[in-house]
C-alpha cells in the first residue's frame, strides 16, 4: 500500500468517526417525526422512516467499505508473511 492510500484510508476512517453523531441525530430525528406525526397522515410517516432506514444503510455501507479494505490490507500484509516464511526473502 502507498503512502498516499494508507493517508486516505487514515482520513476516511476519520471522517466516518467524526461524522457518526451527524448520522445518528438524523435519523433520530425522522423516527421523532414518524413518532409525532399523525397516524392518519401515512404519507409524512412513510417518508421520515424511509430517509432515516436510508441514513441508517448509508452508514453502514460507508463503514463496511472502510472495513473490507482494512481487511484486504492486513490479508496482503499476512501473505506476505508467509511468502516470506516459505521461500524466504526475495528482492
């Protein structure tokens, strides 16, 4: 991995950190509304369920991605240990 991409998966795994309280409010904030809304009015409830389950996944998704390429990382990283245990250095 280059520095540059070490830098910018540093910097996304950041950005989710900070920005997970933004996430969270909105989506606490579309329930409140689905919650106070009046039953009668499907419409307004079925939107601020929908915006919060997407919030919710977007999230989520943005994380797994974070993860997977931590993941695909530290495999290349143990690879690279054993190539290196079963046939030695090579340069």
């Amino acid at each position: 991995m280059t520095d540059d991409d070490e830098r910018r998966y540093r910097r996304a795994r950041e950005v989710l950190a900070d920005a997970g309280w933004l996430f969270d409010d909105f989506v606490n904030k579309e329930m409140r509304r689905v919650l106070t809304s009046d039953p009668d009015d499907m419409t307004t409830r079925e939107v601020a369920y929908n915006r919060a389950r997407v919030a919710t996944e977007v999230k989520a998704a943005l994380s797994s991605l974070v993860d997977e390429y931590e993941a695909d990382i530290q495999l290349k990283e143990r690879r690279e240990q054993l190539k290196e245990s079963l046939y030695g250095r090579r340069n």
